[in-house]
C-alpha cells in the first residue's frame, strides 16, 4: 500500500489536489488497515482522508527549500530504473 505514496515537495509543476488526497488516502488506507471501509466506518475514513489531504496540502504550501524544482518526468525515469534494477523485467 504506502509504494504508492509519493514525495510531493518540490516539483515542477506543482503537485495536485488529486495528488495529495491520493497521497492521502493511501496513508489513511494503511494506518487504518481497511482498503475499502465498511459502510459503518465509510464517513470516518473519508473524513481522515479529508482531514490528511488538508494539513498535507497546508505543509506542502508551508515548506520552503532553495533547491531548484525536480522535473516530474526525469523522477519517474529514475524510479523506474530503480525498479527495473530491483525486480528485473
């Protein structure tokens, strides 16, 4: 589950509000053990996720580096080959 959680400082373009609440679902998804909630504990998760996503996007908007911007593109080459390094094919 968290593989799919992915540093979001930093980049250019900026990351999403789609990225960050998938960010944050996986978190939420992990803590809670639940992939799927059931029906009686669906609004409390969603409200987690919402509740994450939110301070997420407020620390996002916080931090401050003076590093210049990483491109989107030239990560997902590297994890990739990180990837292909560590399980082959």
């Amino acid at each position: 589950m968290c593989r799919n959680i992915k540093t979001l400082f930093n980049f250019d373009p900026p990351v999403t509000d789609e990225e960050v609440r998938a960010a944050s679902l996986q978190f939420v998804r992990k803590i809670s053990g639940f992939v799927k909630p059931s029906k009686a504990n669906e609004a409390v998760f969603l409200a987690a996720v919402d509740e994450v996503a939110a301070v997420s996007a407020r620390l996002l908007t916080a931090l401050e580096t003076t590093a210049p911007p990483k491109n989107r593109e030239e990560e997902a080459a590297k994890a990739k080959a990180r990837g292909m390094a560590r399980f082959g094919d």
